[in-house]
C-alpha cells in the first residue's frame, strides 16, 4: 500500500498517473480539507472532489477544476437572484455532489465517511482520506480584511497583499483515524508536488502528523512543485515570498527535510546547496501535463520505491 498527500493540482496529476500503474485498491490518497468552504449553506471540499472527479475519470482537464461536459444552470438561476459569490462556479452535477455531501454531514456522517460513501457509488477503489473530521479554514490577511482561501485565489486570482495565512482551527484539529491508519500501514508516502504552503502544510501540521509520518516504516519521497524557482502553476510563488521565503525547489526540500528520506527534483534543476540537505536527491523529469509525462513520473515512482 502506498499513500500520497495531496491538494487539487500537481499531486492530483501523479495520483491520475499512479492509478495506471498499480490498483486503485494500494493507494490511499490524504487530501488537504483547509480549502473547504460553505457556499450557499453547500460544503464544499474543492481539493477531495478534484481527487474523486480524477478517479472516476470525470474531471475537466481543460479547466481544471469541476466535472467535464458540466452546465451551469444552477449557477445561472442563482447569481442572476444573488451575485454574491458570481465568481465561483458550480457546476449542476458538481452541485449534486455539494448537496450529497451537505446532507450526509447534516445527518451525523463525518467527512470521511461522507467521502467513502461518494466513492464506493463512484465505483472508486482508492481510499480518498480527507486529511481530518475537525474544521479547519485558510484564510489570506491582507493586513486589512482576512479572506477565504478561494476568495484570494478564485475571486482576487491571488491579486492581492498578503501580510499572513491563517490556518483557523488548526491548533485543535487532528488527522483523521483514516488517515494514521493509512500512513502506519503505507510502505510509501509520498508528498505529492501541491503547493508546500496551502496544500502540504495543513496536513503536515495536525496534531502528531509529523510524528506519525516519521514513526511509520515507509520510504518517505516528495515531489517538486517548483522548477528552477517558479511554480508550475498557481500561488505558491507568492505564498512562498509572503513567509520570506526563497521560491525554489530547494527551498520546499528544506520544508521537508526533517521527514523525507528522498527529495524528486526536475532534470534540469541546478544547485549545489541540495548537498547541504540530508536527505537523497533525484533528479528525473517531473511534468505531470500530458497523461504520458503522468504515467511516466508514477512508473519512475512505483519502480524504485515501490517494487
Ligand atoms: P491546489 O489545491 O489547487 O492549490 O493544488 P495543489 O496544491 O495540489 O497543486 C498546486 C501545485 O501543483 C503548484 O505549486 C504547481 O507548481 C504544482 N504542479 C502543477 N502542475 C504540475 C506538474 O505538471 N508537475 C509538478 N511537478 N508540479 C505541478
């Protein structure tokens, strides 16, 4: 059994690789919960549905977000009454998900189980482990007003200062039982390539986390999201800069350091300070945008730290 911490973006391309490679039934999947926001009394949980829309081989490539072939009447009929959150789409078989998932909450179901239930109807075989049954929230100060983590990214499209990230809650919050049981019994962890600051460190930062990935025997490996110091996508660059961090992919094996034996860097990546780091460096081709490159990465993966 393997198991891969992950946000909506890179992590979800190498687990769309992995599936291909090995079954479904070996993977667990921890996926970062502290981008979950309500909507319309709706819970929303945009990192796992990116995750269950991948595996069950529904997910929009081309937007990279939602169901593919979606509409949007719903969205329509409701912005046109109350423009309030105009900005972020729902499409109208994503919203069947958000009611489902609302509606089972409602009715005493905890996330996790909420999530196994959408997966065993979705025919998914992976075990798609929200990272934690307490609530916690992202929020960007910008040294005026605190926003939702999706207000900064999908409304402001990260346009915006940022002076702190609050993770609300998470001093109170612990890893799901899942999610131990997953991690004790893996003989691969893998931090996906998802953004070190948003996706990652949530996760990493529940109660004994750390302690937990550390004490179990797997292989520890992480992927870089970043590339001779910019991101592959989204606001990890100015995530990084508004902690006073170097945005590079030296920088996020720093992060790491302390629970990963080996660190998965771009073939063209150069730096002498990885040396520094105590901790294997392996250098391969980490694009995960074509199914080729993902099936790639997850064989280069499975073959020399799975097998
Ligand atoms: P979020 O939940 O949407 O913020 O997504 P994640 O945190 O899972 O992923 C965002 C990160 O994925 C960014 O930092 C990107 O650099 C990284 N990423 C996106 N595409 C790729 C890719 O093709 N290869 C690698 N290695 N990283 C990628």
């Amino acid at each position: 059994m393997l198991t891969v911490l992950s946000g909506g973006t890179g992590s979800r391309k190498l687990i769309d690789g992995l599936v291909k490679i090995i079954p479904q039934k070996e993977i667990n999947v921890i996926v970062n919960t502290a981008d979950d926001i309500e909507i319309y009394g709706l819970y929303i949980s945009p990192d796992v549905d990116s995750v269950i829309y991948t595996l069950a081989g529904i997910f929009d490539e081309e937007r990279g977000w939602g169901i593919k072939n979606d509409t949007f009447n719903f969205h329509e009929m409701i912005t046109r009454i109350v423009p309030t959150y105009s900005w972020f789409h729902i499409g109208d078989k994503d919203l069947a998900i958000h009611v489902l998932r609302t509606n089972l909450l409602k009715s005493g179901m905890k996330l996790t189980e909420v999530t196994k239930f959408l997966c065993e109807k979705l025919n998914i075989d992976c075990k798609i482990i929200p990272m934690t049954n307490d609530k916690v929230t992202t929020y960007i100060f910008d040294g005026i007003k605190k926003r939702h983590f999706q207000e900064f990214w999908v409304l402001h499209r990260g346009n915006m200062p940022i002076k702190s990230i609050i993770f609300d809650n998470i001093e109170n919050a612990t890893p799901s039982n899942e999610a131990v049981e997953a991690i004790l019994k893996s003989k691969l962890i893998i931090i996906g390539p998802s953004n070190p600051i948003t996706s990652i460190n949530p996760i990493l930062s529940l109660a004994r986390m750390k302690d937990i990935i550390i004490s179990s025997e797997a292989k520890k490996i992480a992927i870089s999201p970043i590339v001779k110091g910019s991101p592959f996508s989204g606001p990890a660059a100015k995530l990084m800069e508004s902690l006073g961090l170097e945005v590079s992919a030296y920088q996020v094996a720093k992060i790491y350091e302390d629970i990963i034996d080996v660190f998965i860097i771009d073939e063209n990546e150069n730096d002498d300070r990885f040396k520094e780091l105590n901790i294997e460096i392996v250098k391969t081709n980490i694009s995960l945008k074509t199914q080729e490159d993902r099936i790639r990465l997850a064989k280069f993966i499975v073959n020399n730290y799975y097998k």
